[in-house]
C-alpha cells in the first residue's frame, strides 16, 4: 500500500515576487556553475541560494539561514491549508505536449518492499551533499519525479477538474508552467485511494529518495525524530502518456589512448556518415537493432551491433532484458571493454547533440558516443526483475521547476 497525502506547501508569496520566473530554476544536478551565476545575479530572491549556493563556508547551514529568513521576511510562506498540487507542464518536442502530474507528500518505503522501485544506480558524493543539505534545512526543496500506471485515466481525470491555476508562468525555455491546488478532501481522497495499490517507479531524483532514507533512519530512536520524516515530496505522473518525454544523454569520453576503429569493427559494423544521416539512420535503424552514432576528429560513423551472441561473451551473468539496454552495450562494450574507461571522471553526459560535437571538436572529450533514448517499456521490464540501470540511462523531458513549491519537515 501507497500512502499518499496532501501536505501545506511553501511557495513564494506573490505579493513579494511579482515576476516568479526571476526566482525559479531547474534542478540542482543539471545547473552548470555558468547558470548557477546567471540565478544568483537574477534575483537576491533566486531558490538558487537554498539549493546550490555558493560554495565557500558552510554552503548547508548558509542555505538553511536563508531559507528561514524568506519564511520569516514572508517571502516565502505556507499555503492556508492541505492540498494536493495539481502540476503541468505544457511544451514542444517534435509536436506540441502537455504533461500533468500531482505533487503530494509520499509515505517512504524501503526499496525492497517493491511498492517505491528506482531504475538507476546512485554516487555516493551527489547523495552526501544532499543529505547535509536536508539536515541543516529541514525540507523538501523539490519534487523527486516519479512515475505511476492510469490506463483508464482515473486520476487524470481528477486532476484535469481543477480550472483556475494559482501559477501560470512561461519560462525561459518556452515551456508553459502552471500549479493548481486542490483542497476538496473528497478529491483529495479518490486520489489517495486510486494511488493505494499502485507500484511507484523513479523517474529522476533518485539521490534525493535515498537520502531522505537514510535521513529518517539517523533520525529514528532520537528526541528529534517526528513523523513528517516518514514522508517526502514527490510529483507523480502517469506512466502510460503519449506526453511523457524520454531523451538520451551522450557520452563524451577522455584520456583514452586511441581511438581504435579495427577493435570497433571486430564487433560493430561500421558506415562513415554525415551527421544528418547519421542522427536519422540512428532512428530508423534503432527499431530493430543495437546502433550508436560516433563522432571523433570531425568524422561521422554508424556503428551497429553485428551480433546479440556477442552480449553474452562481454556481459556475463545478467538476464537479456538488462543486456540488451543500449546504454549497458555502450558502457560494457565501447566504453569499458574496447576502451578500458574505467573512471567516471572521463565520461561527461551530455542531453544536446550539438554541444556534444562542440565539446569534441575544441579538444576537450576525444570520442562522443551517441544513444538511442531507453524506452519506458524497458524500464518496467527491468524494474521487474528487480534490476538497475546504469546512471543516466534515461533523461525525462522537461525537467521539473524548483521553487514552485517546498515542504517543510
């Protein structure tokens, strides 16, 4: 069973921050130290400051007092009451979408109960910060993103009742931003018990989850630990939407030897291309068979698997289902295996196909790898068998606002 609730949001009070684009940014891990400059020059009032300040002194406590400060000042405050948060993101890939999800608190489950399933791996660094970051907050600064089946549309439905939105921005990306509140207890309720007996699967924000455990954790047995830290925040969206956007993250490789193309070709075909071609072949061809794009001292190839047979001499002791992911053929075979990467410091992803060619070409990564984008199908079938994915298997598009709403513990 899935505990679902409502929860009093923090959002920014309005009457202060008339322009909240000024304040809002995407999620830390994607915020390069270029943009995190931009958002602290934005506003003095930028969730930047909570979230990724500035790292001299005690960033962790720094960001703690400021996020206390915009409470007191009310630059922030509580809503009046409990709701369920109605999010949705209207954009354009390849053809105009609209994603809706809900954010609500969500009781923590252990992932070996199977009702709260990850699909990738997780660093111990990325989860170290955010864990001090937590103890010294006390909150949930954004929601982990994360996944649920509605084939009949049951709570959509519920969802796409709520007319007037208490957000409605467009932000710098083109993406329409909109938050609804919904305080009826008896939708509120019809949501909690449609969610009961559903599985939860992990999109993105994976770190956070695990360290919200291992907070509750620390926190049990002491005079410190209430209840609200048997909760996170979490926005929740179908699974089974046309609108629910999964792009591939590239891989750029350094401090390799050479780049071997007569090892490549003992296991890939290989087809010199242009980059056109090459993105469009990737496709096409993607649909039956294991093919990457390469790019490398201002050259284009198509490489394709010649063999599955050849999965199960390099990778050993995995089911099929995990063996065949693209991202586990590109690490275990080109990455790890023809070229001996073994450190995660000489791998950089990269979502723009565009900036990975650029990075290439000024001399910075000598070999970019390019992927097809993991289907949502396959992260179910791996999921299932209780399984992870390599890190940065999947990218969901867009990515989520942090700032619209926070919760306190």
């Amino acid at each position: 069973m899935v505990e679902v609730l409502p929860f009093r949001g923090i959002l920014y009070n309005q009457e202060k921050i008339s322009d909240l684009r000024k304040v809002v940014t995407p999620p830390y891990d994607v915020i390069s130290k270029e943009e995190q400059e931009m958002y602290l020059k934005r506003s003095e009032y930028n969730i930047i400051r909570i979230i990724l300040s500035k790292d001299n002194g005690d960033r962790y406590k720094r960001a703690a007092t400021v996020f206390h400060d915009w409470l007191k000042k009310e630059v922030l405050i509580e809503d009046n009451q409990e709701a369920i948060y109605v999010y949705e993101q209207e954009y354009f890939y390849k053809h105009k979408r609209k994603r809706r999800g809900f954010i609500a608190k969500v009781k923590l489950e252990d992932y070996e109960s199977r009702k709260i399933i990850p699909h990738e791996k997780t660093l111990s660094k990325p989860k170290e910060d955010r864990l001090n970051l937590l103890r010294e907050t006390r909150a949930n600064l954004s929601p982990i993103f994360s996944l649920y089946e509605d084939k009949d549309n049951r709570i959509g439905k519920i969802l796409e009742s709520e007319e007037e939105p208490i957000i409605d921005i467009k932000t710098w990306d083109g993406i329409i931003q909109r938050l609804y509140a919904i305080k009826d207890m008896s939708k509120i309720n019809d949501i909690r018990h449609e969610m009961l007996d559903k599985p939860i699967f992990i999109a993105d924000g994976h770190h956070r989850y695990e360290v919200s455990l291992n907070f509750r954790n620390e926190m049990k047995g002491t005079s410190d630990f209430r209840d609200s830290y048997n909760y996170v925040m979490m926005y929740l969206t179908p699974m089974d939407q046309e609108s629910l956007t999964i792009l591939p993250a590239h891989r750029l490789i350094k401090n390799i030897v050479d780049v071997d193309m007569e090892r490549i070709a003992y296991l890939f075909e290989i087809e010199e291309s242009d980059k056109e071609k090459m993105f469009k072949e990737m496709i096409e061809r993607g649909k039956l068979h294991h093919v990457f794009g390469m790019y490398t001292k201002g050259r284009c190839y198509l490489l394709t698997l010649r063999s599955e047979g050849l999965l199960d001499k390099i990778i050993e002791n995995k089911p099929k289902e995990w063996k065949s992911l693209d991202v586990v053929i590109l690490h275990s075979i080109l990455i790890n295996h023809i070229y001996g990467v073994r450190s995660e410091d000489d791998i950089k992803y990269v979502i723009s196909e565009e900036k990975t060619i650029e990075l290439v070409d000024r001399g910075e990564y000598q070999v970019a790898f390019f992927v097809n984008p993991t289907k949502i199908e396959q992260i179910k079938e791996v999921t299932s068998l209780g399984l992870t994915m390599p890190g940065k298997a999947t990218y969901f598009y867009p990515k989520l606002l942090t700032g619209l709403v926070l919760r306190k513990l």
